[in-house]
C-alpha cells in the first residue's frame, strides 16, 4: 500500500481533518473535501465523534473537563450533559479519576476518556480508529457491548480493529 493510504490517512479524511485530494471515501466526508476550513470544522463539531490512538487529551484540563471539552465548545454544556458525562465515565471505570490530570492516567485510561468524549458528542457518525487496542481484554468487550446496545442502529459507527472476535458486533466489515 503506498504511503499516506493506510487506514490513519482515511480516518482522518472521513472526520474531514485531512482533504481528500481522490480516491473513495464515505458519502459523508465525500461532499466535503474541498470545503472551506471553516466549514469542515462545524461540519466535524456537529456530525462526526471520533478518537484515534493516540487520544489527543488537553494536557491542563482534568479527565471531566476534557470529556466536556466539545460540549463546551459547541454550547451545549448544561446540567443533563454534564450529569450524562459523569455516568459515562462511572460505566467505563473511571469514577475515581474525574479530577485527574491526563499525566496521572494509565495509557487505558487516557484511551477512554477518548473514548467517553466522543461517545457523549451524540454526532451522527462516529470514528474509532484502533480506539480500544491500548485497552485490557475485559474494557474493550464491555466497550464494544456499550456501542452495540446504546449506539447500534443509531449511529454511523466506522471502525478499524485488528480483533477478528469483534467483528461479529458490525453489519460491513472491509478488509
């Protein structure tokens, strides 16, 4: 495969964080290649959830406030989402951690933070590239048993993992 078209490349282009300059990519990103930047921003604030492997926290900001981070950004901090917030981060174990600093966290954790922040986003799609390989076998079933039971049905959810026993939780699966 020819260097920049490996799977990071196309996550990235699917979240419209990279133009996609050819080739095929989901119907979603594909009316926005060539959009202003301004626009391929709103568009990924309003439409797209996605963590990558590398979580991307905000090193000054606590594990609640980084789950929080779009939330604000978008205006739609209130009572219910941060009440919504702290349950989903109770459900992925991290009762404890609320008010620690990224620095403090294990490599699991910082990944479902991540995770927790682009589950709370309630976007249309969402994009999990390798997001639950840093985690232990028990947190990446009961995160993948998190999506298939609240999300299955009710959002785009594109994928990429390296586990065939997961594989069974999606309709498409393209290798």
């Amino acid at each position: 495969m020819p260097n920049g078209t490996g799977h990071p490349r196309r996550s990235t282009r699917c979240c419209a964080c990279t133009p996609q300059h050819g080739g095929p990519v989901p119907d979603a990103a594909a009316r926005r290649p060539n959009a202003a930047e301004s626009k391929r921003v709103r568009f990924r604030r309003e439409k797209i959830g996605f963590t990558f492997q590398s979580n991307n926290l905000v090193p000054f900001l606590n594990v609640r406030e980084n789950v929080e981070l779009m939330l604000r950004l978008n205006g739609n901090l209130n009572r219910k989402s941060r009440e919504r917030a702290e349950n989903l981060l109770v459900r992925l174990g991290l009762e404890e951690r609320l008010k620690s600093m990224p620095n403090q966290l294990s490599g699991g954790q910082k990944q479902k933070v991540a995770i927790a922040r682009a589950l709370l986003k309630e976007t249309p799609i969402l994009i999990m590239d390798e997001a639950t390989a840093s985690l232990d076998n028990q947190s990446q079933a009961m995160i993948q048993k998190l999506i298939e039971t609240r999300y299955k049905g009710h959002k785009t959810i594109i994928a990429v993992i390296h586990r065939l026993d997961m594989t069974p939780s999606y309709d498409r699966i393209i290798v």
